[in-house]
C-alpha cells in the first residue's frame, strides 16, 4: 500500500505540473480528505478511482478553492493554491466540469456556451468546440433543458475549453450516458490530450478510464492508497476489483 503522505516513487520522476501534500478538507464537522498526496506531470490524464464517499469529488473541488475549509498543500507549477479564491485559481489554468454540469436551464446552448469568461489565452474558439462536438452544432438555440445528457455533457467540457484553461479536473464525465456518447467522450479525452491539455479524472467505469489515462491513483477514505499504472492495470485487475468492490 503506498504511502498517503507520500506519492508513488515512479510520481517523482520529473517535476510535477501539480503537486498534492498532505490535503485535508471537510464539510462542516466531516473531515472528507485525511492527507491526499499525490502528482499530475505535464500532459498526462490521471484518474482518481475509488468508491462512493472515497473523497474524489471533494479533491477536485478542494483543488479549485470551493469548499470552505482545506489544509495542506497545492501547488501549480509551484506556486502555492491554499489560500486563494477561486477565481484565482481558475486564472491560474484549471477549469473544473463538475458531475451535475451545471448547465443553465433558461440559457440556450450558445449562450451557455459563452457564459464563461476567458481568464488565459489559448482558449478554443466557439468553431472549435463545435467542430470537437457536432452535435451541438444543431442544437445551438436550444435551451439547457432540451438537451439529451450526454449534449449536457458535451456543453459543459466545450464551455470550460473556452476558458483558456489548460488542467482539466473532469467529475464523472460518462455517469449515466449511452455508450456511444462515452466513446465520443473518450475521443474527445484522448484529442485533447493530444494538444496538451492535463487532465483530472474521477471516474467510477474504470474500463473507460482504462482507454484514456496514463495513470490511477486509488482513494480511500478521503486519501491515496495505491498507484496504477495503466500498464499494469490487466495485471492488478483483480487487486483493482478489491479495491473498488467490484
């Protein structure tokens, strides 16, 4: 079992684009995160793996400064990320897609689409989100409503790909979606980490994490337990299976 405190010997090769450290976090009285530490490097997909409650959502969201109380280090490309606000965080480079998309339901979907502000440069443009997902295309005066889940989906990663963000934290992206969307979603994940993008993952199919990311890391109660690499992941199948109770 790897060391919580500690991230995985291999994590420590080059320098970290991100680097976690002793991560604490709560909701009220709950103390959710109990020393999460663990390293994303330039380019890479990474997914968070665990089971409901494990505390992977409230690392994304500790991440990005939206919880009220968080101890512990993040820093992006050094620089320290306790203690600033959101907003700051985003200018930063990271953009967060959560798991309930928070599309604007009055909003059509060109208006939600261009909600969000450019905090960097290098943002796609709205041609290029719509090349990345056709079908929204047709859909552009459509409200929020209107849209299928998987639309939802596809709106709310082209509107933070908009944002100029280059560190992607992703929630879910394929819960509850047919699976020809998924596989659209996976082509979408691996282009964009074609071009550059890094890029968080919490993902409860660790079968389509599996097509997508470089490496897993298993969360427990509110901390990292083991790192995957997805090479070795045929060979950990069944330790993967005990982890996640599958």
């Amino acid at each position: 079992m790897a060391d919580a405190r500690s991230p995985h010997p291999s994590a420590a090769q080059s320098p970290a684009l991100l680097a976690v450290r002793d991560l604490n976090a709560w909701y009220d009285e709950s103390h959710v995160l109990q020393g999460m530490a663990f390293d994303v490097h330039q380019g890479e997909v990474v997914t968070l793996l665990g089971r409901n409650g494990a505390g992977k959502t409230t690392t994304l969201r500790a991440i990005m400064g939206i919880l009220p109380r968080r101890t512990g280090s993040i820093r992006l490309q050094g620089q320290e990320l306790i203690g600033l606000p959101a907003r700051a965080i985003a200018r930063a480079g990271l953009a967060y897609c959560p798991e309930e998309r928070g599309i604007f339901a009055s909003l059509s979907v060109v208006e939600n689409l261009m909600l969000p502000p450019v905090v960097r440069p290098g943002g796609l443009s709205r041609d290029a989100v719509l090349a990345m997902f056709p079908n929204l295309r047709e859909r552009l005066g459509s409200q929020g409503t209107r849209l299928s889940g998987g639309e939802q989906q596809m709106l709310a990663i082209g509107r933070i790909l908009r944002t100029g963000a280059k560190f992607l934290l992703l929630d879910e992206p394929t819960e509850g979606l047919a699976p020809v969307i998924v596989q659209q979603i996976g082509r979408t994940l691996r282009d964009l980490k074609q071009q550059g993008f890094t890029i968080i993952l919490v993902e409860q199919n660790f079968r389509f994490a599996a097509q997508v990311a470089d490496r897993h890391y298993v969360v427990e109660q509110g901390r990292v337990i083991d790192e995957i690499r997805n090479s070795e992941l045929n060979a950990k199948m069944d330790q993967l299976h005990a982890y996640l109770g599958v």
